[in-house]
C-alpha cells in the first residue's frame, strides 16, 4: 500500500467535508469525513431516501435500477431518470427526503 498516492478531492466547501482517493491492488477506495452528524450529511441521507424507494417499489424497482446501472448511470443519475426527476440527481434525489410515503407511491407509480 502506497499513501503516497493518496488523492484530495476538492469538494468546493472544504470546512464541511474532505474526501480522499486511493488506489490499493487495482480497488479504488474513498475516505470521507465530515464534521456533520452521519444523520446530516447526504450520503446517510441519500441511503435513507433509497431505502424508502425500495420499500415502496420493491424487486422490480431494483431490477429497473440495476439495468440502468449496467449501463452505466450511476445510482442518483439513475434514480433521477427513471422517476423523471429534473436537474442535478443528487439535489433531486435529497429533495424526495421530506416526502410522505403516499407522495413517494405516487411518484414511483407514475414512472415506474
């Protein structure tokens, strides 16, 4: 293992988070801190909005997310696309957050 190649990314709000790249025998791994609460910070919330998706939308939710994986969206962009969500998928994503499950049936339903 060679910390020397470790790698900043720069997140534009350097006092909120850091993240770091490193490569260890062809595996690419990301270390993430932040000084919010693991509740606050938007990982922890992009997997509580996801977790609700699949709840609501079951198996065939996945399989459609997986495809879309396969072909190369990433999770949020995939997400986005097939609930017809606008913008940047990941702020479209966190705005799903203070939905009410019904709201989140709907949405799913008409898309999916």
């Amino acid at each position: 293992m060679n910390w020397q190649n470790i790698e900043y990314l720069n997140t534009g709000n350097r006092k909120q988070q850091n993240i770091y790249r490193i490569i260890i025998e062809d595996f690419e791994f990301e270390i993430y801190a932040s000084p919010l609460p693991v509740e606050k910070q938007n990982a922890y919330r992009h997997l509580s909005i996801m977790k609700r998706l699949i709840d609501i939308g079951g198996k065939n939710f996945c399989d459609k997310i997986r495809h879309l994986k396969i072909n190369g969206l990433k999770t949020e962009p995939a997400i986005a696309k097939l609930l017809n969500l606008d913008g940047n998928p990941y702020n479209a994503v966190l705005s799903l957050e203070y939905k009410k499950e019904e709201e989140l049936e709907k949405l799913m339903r008409n898309r999916t």
